[in-house]
C-alpha cells in the first residue's frame, strides 16, 4: 500500500468514526424528558437499593424536574421521605403518584397500607379491591388484602390471601408476618416460628421477621433462642443500639440484671465518645442499684470527660432530685463558671433560677432569669419563669406578653401553654384560658396530668359535663391513673351521680388499698344514697387507713352526724384524744358538737386548749370570734381575733375576719387597707379581689376608685359566681354604663334571689333605666329581706322606693 492510499484509508475511516460519533450524539440529544426522566429513575432506584437515600433523592427530583407529572418520580420520592421519617411528605407523595396514574400498583399498595395504620379500615378495602383489579396475582395485592381482611376479623379469608401472596412470591414480608400473627393470635407460638424461620430462609437478616420471632419465642418460654435472636439482630445492625436496649429490656424482665448491665456497658465501651450512651449506663445503675451508685458512675465519667456538660447537668438533676438543692446549685454554678459556650451557661443559669423559684427564693430567681434574659432575651425558659413569677405577683398582663413571647421560641410548650391558660382564666378570658389549656393538653399528647388541668378548669366553670367526658376519655385511655379517677368521682359526686362515684371509689380501693380516697369517695357516695350505715363503714375504713389524716377523722365525724349519732361521734373524738391530747382537729371537732348541744362553756374550753396547743393554727380563733359574734359577744369576738392577729399576723383567715367586722361596723376605710394588703400577698384571690372592688365601688367618690375597681373585678366578666358578677354589674352600674351593668346583677339575683343587696343593686339599675315598676319590685324584695340580713344599703332602699313610687307609671 502506498502512502497516499493509506492516507485515503485511514480518512475514510476517520470519516466512518466521526459519522458514527455524530449519530450517537444525535441520537441522544433526541432522547425525550419522558425518557430522561425515566433514566433517573432508574439510578434512583438502584440507590435506593444500596441503601444511599440521599442521591436516590436527588435522581427522582432531577425526574421530576423533567416531567412533573411523573407517578414514577413521586413514587421514589416517597420511599425516600419514608426512610428519613417525614410521613406527612411521604403520604402526600404517595397520593400525588395516585392521582397521576389511579393504576399505579406499588403506589396503591402504599396508600393502602397507610389507610391501614390510620384505622381507616372502611377506606383500606376499598383501595385493597381496586388494587387486586389491577394485579389478581400480584404478591404485594395480595398481602394487602390479607392484611385488610385480618384487620376486619375475617382471618380465613386473611389466611386464603396471605398463602396466595406467598405462592407467589415466597419472600413477600408483609404476608409472612399476617400468617405468623395469626398463629400467635390463637396461641400456636411453635407454628408462628416456623413460618418466620421459612420467611427469613428468603430474606435473611430481616429485622421485622426476627422481633416478631422474639414475641413467639417468648410465648414459648425459650429465653437461649431469644438471646440468639437478639445476637444476630445486633450482629447484622451494629449501627442500632436500640437492638442492644432491647436486649438489656428483656434481660431485667427475665430477672437478669448482670448480663443486662454487662449489655449495657458493652454500649457505652465501644462507644466512649457517645454521652447518651454513658448516661444510659447512669439511668440503668440509678434504677437497678441507688442515687449514690448513679452518682459516683457521674463523677467518673466528670473526672475523665471534664469538658463534657452533660454529665455535671445530670449530677445537678440527681442531687436536686435527692432533694439536695445545696448540692445541685454547687454543680450548677460550677457549670457557670467554666462555661464554654453562652447555651451553656444560658442553660445552667435557667436550671438554677427555677431550682430558686422551686424553693422560695423568688429574687434570687428573678434575678437570674434577667441576667439570661440580658444574654439572650429570646430565652424561652427565662422567660416562662420570669411569667409564671408575675403570675404570682398579679401582673398578669406583663404574664402574658411574657409568656407570648417564649412561646414563639418554643410553640409547643406545655407549661408556657398551662401558665397562659392561668393567666386568661384570672383575666376572665375563659375562651383563651380554654384555647390554651386545649394546646397544653394537644402539646403533651394528652398526658393525664395535664388532662386533669384542664378538666379542673371545667370544673371552676361549673361546665361539669364536659369535664366528665374529657375525664371518661382520660381514664379510658389511662385506667390505672389515680388522679384521673379521683378527679372523675369528684365530678360524679357534684353531679350526685352517687352509683358512677361508688364505682369508681371501689375500684381505687382495689388499686391501693391504703389509700384513704377510694374509701372516702365511696363514703360520700353511699351517703348521697342514704346508705348511712355503709357510708360509715367507709368513713371507719378511711379513718383506719390513715388516722393521722384530717379529713378522714372529719369525714367519719360528720358521717356519725348524718345518722344522728351524736353520742358515737363524742366518744370517738374522746377516744382519739385519750391517745393524742394535742390533735387541734378533734379538739375543734368536738367543739363545734358541743356548740351545737348549747354546752358553750365546754366549747369554748376545747377551743381554748386547742390554742394553747398550737397558737400559729387560724382556725380556732376564727370558730370562737363566731360563737361570740353569734352571741352578741362583739367585745369578746374583737379581742380573740387581735389576740390571733398578734400570734399570726399575715393569717389570712385572720385578717379576713377583721375586715368584714370592720364591714360590718360601717369601717370601710380600714377594711379596705386590709384588703389591699391581703391583695399584696395573694394578687390572685378572687375573694379578695372581689371584696376590696365591692367596697370601693360601694363607697367610692370619683371615676378614679371606680377605674381601680373595674380593673379588680373585669376578671369576672364570664364567672358564674353571683357576689362576683353582683361586684362587676354594679361598678358597670357605678360608670354609668347600664347596658352592661344589667345583665350582670340581672343573673347574680337569679342565682341568689334571697339576697338584700343583690336585689336592691338590680332594683338601682332598673330605676336608672326608667324601669319603675320592676326597680319597685327588686327594691320592695331588697327591704323585705334586708330585715333578717346586715343591709346597710337599707335607708338608701327606702328612699329610692319612695322617689319611685312618686312617679307616675310607665312601663
């Protein structure tokens, strides 16, 4: 060959490589999205079965940036939100590939699936039945409608399905594990075994084959099998630990504490880096052994992981847990002061201001919630503190702004959520008071302590039925919870539901015999069916439980009562004293029956002693200024109240006794300095909230007084409680503003007719509305009661009846 024909060969074979290349190319670029699309997917599911999620996700978005209505696309996306837990995304996903292609079977069986889980079962058959058109024969069609036919009870038709899924394809899961239930379901553990040991000769290592495996295994009693399991689960999933946990679970359950603890180490030595393994070695030796033991685990793990925080926080918890706050504040400010970080010490000042705030020592607590707050003012924990503590304070408002403000750094706070509730509900905002009690118990995923919250919020607002349900749902849900029951019968026996009560009682006497509430509940109950003789029995049995405890002692007195068996109720409390001389209780008790025997002498003796006993004890110096009182002794019940205020001078029983004698004497200047300082101590009183405005408004002078106890008594804008809404219609009545002002005093009287002041206020308001005929008859009702009642509004009465009757009629 000649050089130029080589030349001439070797161009017309560069021309044959270019051309092909050229075709290759064109034939590329003409690939459709369709076909793009479809590559992607491919990738993605081969990513998807090496386990790499992540690029999975991104092949199946590139797909679906090339053709957006691709069921395919979502399909894959959805296996991807379900392997990093975002159900909502995965269910959404799930749909979108339905509602592209109705047909699109694996989506189907999905969506199937997730109706399933959801209890819709109604709406899982019908999904199963339109997938077995789709695929008669398909293993996947097949196990759903075993699985929906399981779950409606029909297990022979479950059984049928299941055995067709697995001729089908003898690997399918979801029909091992329905045929496996099955059998444990009629108590046939051998059986369930082998058709899990078949399913696991076809997919190996499978983790849900072999948990079920363990349920059989344990029906079976074969605790060497199990521990096999359990090692190979490990084995096969060495980055689960909660294999591992599960393991030390059921070692503690079988009575195997030191292999538990051997397991539990094990995790926490391969893995010294890892502080939540560490701790769950604490937690373990805490449950299994002692605080001390936990502690001195702690302080090892501090000595050799000095900057790790975590371990000196859970020593601050268990010491306060132990209730050695000295301790734990020592940790905590050493957390302070070697703070590395500002969430550190942001975290460790929080603990310590609410450990202060727990123990009384509210400036201390204030004052470090402000220090976090001048580090960072968005601190939710700080600020919950700082509004809980001006709940206390009465400074509801500054509360709730507080409150407000932590709640948009932690939205699903249940304590922020309860202290708002508080805080509207002193307000008078029931409906937001009700909103927020209804988010805490929504954020705590209706934990039943914050269930019996907001029941108790139902119950202040005389709503008792719908405590009882949210109670009934609680207790269903919950049924070994005390306060749940013991807040229910409280319900029952308001609502004189007596047998409901009797039932619930009896059941609390099964659950804890020594506690002296189901007893007292059945007691209560039993009387309301005037079984006296019954109701007693319990009372004894309560008394028997706990005699140390006040009201069981008051119970079982005031059930000798009922019957009329005075002479048994003496003898009892003279017994209790022949073995307790000092008990002020039965002293007290036994007083007020010699009262009501007219043997004041020896009354007033019992009182006298049970003084002496204990001169700080309110009650005593409160029942003798009565008895004197009601003896026309005014002198005598003056200096038994000073004698009381001089031993307990912020007594509030006390001081609530000497303004309504000052009251009483036409005193309102003095009585309303004691109010005020009474309000000073308990901001959220109602009673003295309520008191002091009514005072003012009743005497008040100038818009000033009246807007000072407007804003006392506007928190009972939407309270059931007559002398409340009495207090707020006639400071409404007091501005002027009559519409208001009516309704209010309008519902008061119908609550409390017999009252002189309720009427006489109603009789006022009608006047100024140029009612005369019904301000005539309130007020003529107002003065007819005003003879038996203290009515000093009386002379006022008259002469507004007078004026009125003057008048020529008009309506």
């Amino acid at each position: 060959m000649t050089l130029g024909r080589t030349f001439a060969y070797l161009g017309s074979r560069l021309t044959r490589v270019v051309a092909v290349v050229m075709i290759i190319s064109t034939l590329a670029a003409c690939d459709t999205p369709e076909e793009k699309a479809q590559g992607h997917f491919t990738k993605g599911m081969a990513f998807i079965d090496e386990g790499n999620y992540v690029k999975a996700g991104i092949e199946f978005r590139n797909a679906l940036q090339l053709k957006e209505n691709y069921a395919d696309g979502w399909y894959g996306l959805a296996l991807v939100e379900e392997n990093e837990g975002n159900w909502r995304k995965y269910a959404g996903d799930i749909l979108k590939a339905i509602e592209i292609d109705p047909k699109h079977l694996k989506a189907q069986v999905r969506y199937g699936k997730i109706l399933l889980l959801s209890g819709r079962l109604e709406d899982a058959l019908k999904t199963s039945d339109l997938v077995m058109k789709i695929a008669p024969e398909n293993s996947e069609a097949l196990a759903l409608k075993s699985a929906v036919m399981f779950r409606l009870g029909d297990k022979t038709g479950a059984i049928s399905a299941a055995e067709k899924a697995l001729t089908a394809d003898p690997s399918n899961i979801d029909a091992i594990l329905i045929l496996a239930a099955e059998k444990l379901s009629t108590n046939d553990p051998t059986a369930a075994v082998k058709i899990l040991d078949d399913g696991l000769v076809h997919n190996e290592g499978n983790a849900q084959l072999q948990i079920v495996k363990i349920r059989a295994l344990e029906n079976l009693g074969q605790t060497d099998e199990i521990v096999k399991v359990f090692s190979q689960l490990i084995k096969d999933n060495p980055e689960n630990s909660a294999f591992r946990k599960s393991l030390v679970r059921f070692y503690l359950k079988n009575g195997q504490q030191d292999e538990a603890e051997q397991e539990i180490r094990r995790i926490a030595t391969e893995n010294p880096e890892d502080i939540a393994a560490n701790l769950d070695v604490v937690r373990f030796v805490k449950t299994t052994k002692d605080d001390a033991a936990a502690a001195l685990e702690l302080e090892q793990l501090i000595e050799k992981y000095p900057d790790a925080v975590d371990y000196r926080f859970a020593l601050a918890a268990l010491a306060e847990a132990a209730k050695d706050d000295e301790r734990a504040m020592v940790i905590l400010g050493s957390i302070i002061d070697r703070a590395k970080t500002v969430e550190d010490e942001i975290a460790a000042r929080n603990k310590l201001a609410q450990l202060h705030f727990t123990r009384g020592d509210l400036k201390e607590a204030k004052a470090l919630a402000q220090d976090v707050l001048s580090i960072d003012s968005t601190s939710s924990d700080a600020l919950i503190l700082i509004g809980a503590m001006q709940i206390d304070d009465g400074e509801i408002d500054p509360a709730i702004a507080n409150l407000r403000s932590s709640m948009r750094q932690q939205p699903q706070s249940v304590r922020a959520s309860l202290l708002l509730a508080k805080a509207h509900e002193i307000n008078g905002s029931l409906e937001l008071a009700e909103d927020r009690f209804a988010a805490a118990y929504r954020f705590s995923k209706e934990a039943p302590r914050v269930g019996v919250a907001y029941a108790q919020f139902f119950m202040r607002q005389g709503e008792l039925l719908r405590a009882e349900r949210l109670l009934e749902r609680l207790a269903e849900k919950n049924p070994n919870e005390t306060e749940v029951l013991k807040t229910l019968a409280e319900v029952l026996l308001r609502k004189q539901d007596w047998v409901r009560a009797d039932e619930i009682a009896r059941k609390l006497q099964t659950m804890d015999g020594e506690d002296p509430a189901g007893y007292q509940i059945s007691g209560a109950a039993l009387a309301g069916l005037q079984n006296l003789a019954d109701s007693r029995s319990a009372f004894e049995k309560a008394y028997e439980v706990t005699p140390e405890a006040g009201q069981a002692m008051k119970a079982l007195v005031q059930s000798y009562l009922r019957e009329g068996d005075v002479e048994k109720a003496e003898n009892f409390l003279n017994n209790v004293l022949a073995s307790s001389q000092t008990n002020y209780l039965a002293r007290s008790l036994l007083a007020e029956i010699k009262f009501a025997k007219n043997e004041p002498e020896a009354a007033e003796k019992l009182i006298r002693d049970a003084i002496a006993g204990d001169p700080t004890e309110q009650s005593g110096y409160v029942m003798l200024m009565k008895y004197y009182l009601s003896a026309g002794k005014k002198k005598e019940a003056q200096e038994i109240l000073s004698e009381g205020l001089k031993a307990v001078p912020d007594g509030f029983m006390l001081n609530m006794s000497q303004a309504g004698i000052y009251e009483t004497d036409g005193a309102y200047e003095e009585a309303i300095r004691i109010y005020e300082k009474l309000l000073e101590s308990r901001p959220n009183s109602d009673i003295v909230a309520n008191n002091l405005a009514s005072l003012i408004a009743e005497n008040s002078q100038n818009d000033a007084e009246l807007q000072w106890a407007y804003s006392l008594a506007k928190r009972f804008r939407n309270s059931k409680v007559p002398y409340f809404q009495d207090t707020l219609g006639w400071i409404h009545y007091r501005m002027g503003e009559l519409s208001m002002a009516t309704p209010l005093l309008r519902s008061a009287v119908e609550k409390e007719p017999n009252m002189a002041i309720l009427r006489y206020h109603l009789g006022m308001a009608h006047k100024a509305e140029g009612h005369r005929d019904r301000a005539i008859k309130e007020l003529e009702k107002a003065v007819m009661l005003g003879t038996t009642q203290h009515f000093p509004q009386g002379k006022k009465a008259q002469e507004a009846l007078a004026e009125l009757r003057a008048m020529p009629k008009t309506n």
